[in-house]
C-alpha cells in the first residue's frame, strides 16, 4: 500500500532530493547557496556591500515601518557604517527596483521607506 503524502510534505521531499541530486552533481559553491534556499523554502536575495547592510536590515523587520533615510543612517551607524545619505541613495533605489522595498512622500515632506 502507498502512503498518500499531502501536497507540503510532497514539496519538502522532492527539495529534499533535487539538494541531494545537486550535491552529488559536485555543483559550485554559488549553486550550494540556492540549495541550502531552496532546502529552506525561501528564495535568497544577493546583494553586496552598503545593500546587503541595507537588505539585512530589511529582513531584520527594520523596514515593517516607514523609515526616513536620516533614521536608516543612523541605524547603519549605530551598526559602525558611517556613511552620509547620498550614499545610501544607490542602495534604496536598487531595492527599490528589485521590489524589495517602496517608498512614499507625504505632501512636501521626505521620502519614507518600507517594506513591500
């Protein structure tokens, strides 16, 4: 007789043996990394440098509620990156296009930030 699996416990043992079948495959280390995502269930976004401190934050919930970009430096610098806002334009603005974060302008006020 066959045990009939519900469609979760399906799921989690065909990742179970694709990360099996990549690893014996001797894939590289970047391919290892989406293994070890897709084993967890969660798709892992790579950034570098000032956007990953930034990402990092967002996954941190730091970005749940809407945040100026005086209170992400200050966050970045309580962290010990010390870096003024026209630097953290770049990053915003590409997690922004990545749809990882959004912003918003209340009336003539400035940019809030917030998690999608």
């Amino acid at each position: 007789m066959i045990k009939k699996l519900n469609p979760e416990e399906l799921i989690k043992q065909i990742e179970s043996l694709l990360v099996e079948l990549r690893n014996s495959l001797s894939q590289t280390s970047r391919t290892s990394t989406l293994n070890a995502a897709i084993s967890t269930g969660k798709e892992k976004k790579e950034f570098s440098g000032l956007t990953a401190k930034v990402y990092e934050l967002v996954e941190e919930g730091f970005f749940d509620e809407q945040k100026t970009i005086a209170d992400l430096q200050r966050k970045l610098k309580d962290r010990g990156a010390n870096k003024p806002t026209t630097s953290l334009m770049a990053p915003l603005k590409l997690l922004i296009d990545k749809k990882v974060l959004d912003r918003s302008k209340p009336g003539k006020g400035i940019y809030n930030y917030f998690k999608r």
